[in-house]
C-alpha cells in the first residue's frame, strides 16, 4: 500500500469537506440499519411475549418456538447501545418465563407419575394382603382390577415392571383360588341336595317295582331348582 502524502493546502479544506460527507452518510447508514436491527427485536420479543399466553398450545411447542426466536435474535446483530440492552431483557423475561412454564409442567407430570406408582404399590399390597373366601368374591377381583386400570399408563421403568409382574402374579392367584371355591361349592350343592334326590330315585324304583315296601316321599318335598341348575342336573 503507497504511504498518504500530505495534502496540498489548497486542497486540504475540499478534501476535508468531502471526507466529512462520506463520513456522516457512513454513519447515517450504521444508524438506519440498526434502528432496523431494533425493530426487527422489538418483533421478535413481540412475539415471544405472544407465545407465554398461547395456553392453548403445548407448551413443548411454544418452546420450540421460543427456541427458533431465539436463534433469529443471535442472527441479527446488536441495536442501538440504548435499545439493545432493554430489548434484550425483555425478550430475555418472555423466554424464561417460557421455560418457567415448561419446568413446571414436566414436574407437575413427574408428582402425577410418582402418585401413580405409589397408588399402585398401595393396590398391589392390597390385594396381596386379601384372599377370596367364598366364590362370589370374584367381584371384589374385578373391583381391584377396575381400580388398576384407572391408574394406568403407568411410567415405563423397572419399578412400574415391577409392579405389573407381581399384580399379574397375583391375579393368577386369585383366580385359580375362586375356580376352587366355586368347584367346591358346586360340591356343597350336590351333597345338600343328594338325600332328596336318591329319596327320589327309591320312590319311583319303588313304584316300577310295584313294591309295597317302597320308600315314601313326602309330596311336599320339592328339589331346590336353582342349586339344580347351577349343578347342570337333570333329574
């Protein structure tokens, strides 16, 4: 680069004048494009602000709407000294209220999934703790089971696999429990009923035979027809 050499002296003043016209034409344009800069902000932390009452949408999209804005303001470059700063912290307020919002929610889901799990385990030691005793308590299972279904989903982690392992356990359980009572109440049924129904079979053995020493059934004897049926008899 060739060295400046000083300016004659009757054309410094010319020069000068010149130079100070191109100078403040540079620094009118500098000042338009960051009032530009400032403007474009001023929409972006307009925006933002917009986006912390949008209740209506998913806050995990308002975040990442939030984010995108955020990545346009980095793009931009800086404002005026004044407007910057103030810009800055207003668009800065709207973002972090942003993710306040999205902070609170997922721990708001996380106390609801602990609670969730916690009712469960409560259900699940219930229901250890209870045994069917008779075999129309198949409506309490299908209480316990109506219960755990209102839980559900629950978190997928080992605890909650946990959980589900030994509730179906259980189930099993109890279910086979229930098919043995209601067998042996079948039993029952049959051996209350067994003396009327052989009395019965001698009565008409007797008849057929034309036995004057048949057995005598009382005519007021009658079988007890739902036992009956629930034993699938056919007399």
């Amino acid at each position: 680069m060739a060295a400046l050499l000083p300016v004659p002296r009757e054309d410094a003043e010319q020069i000068g004048r010149r130079f100070g016209k191109v100078r403040h034409r540079l620094q009118a344009l500098i000042d338009d494009r960051a009032q530009a800069i400032a403007d474009q902000k001023q929409a972006l932390v307009e925006q933002a602000q917009a986006l912390t009452q949008q209740e209506d949408t998913p806050i995990a999209e308002r975040t990442r709407q939030a984010k995108t804005l955020q990545q346009q303001w980095r793009n931009l470059g800086r404002a005026p000294k004044g407007q910057e700063q103030l810009l800055w912290k207003t668009f800065r307020q709207a973002c972090d209220q942003l993710f306040a919002q999205r902070d609170a929610q997922k721990s708001e889901q996380v106390s609801r999934q602990q609670q969730r799990l916690d009712d469960m385990q409560a259900l699940v030691e219930r229901m250890d703790a209870w045994q069917p005793n008779h075999a129309d308590d198949l409506t309490k299972l299908e209480a316990f089971l109506a219960e755990a279904a209102a839980l559900e989903p629950l978190p997928r982690n080992r605890r909650s696999d946990g959980m589900q392992k030994r509730l179906s356990g259980i189930v099993r359980a109890r279910r086979e429990r229930l098919e043995r009572l209601k067998l042996a109440a079948r039993v029952q049924q049959w051996q209350a009923i067994l003396p009327l129904v052989s009395a019965h079979l001698d009565a008409d053995q007797a008849v057929l035979e034309h036995s004057a020493a048949g057995t005598d059934v009382n005519a007021n004897d009658v079988l007890d027809t739902p036992c009956l049926m629930n034993l699938n008899l056919r007399i």
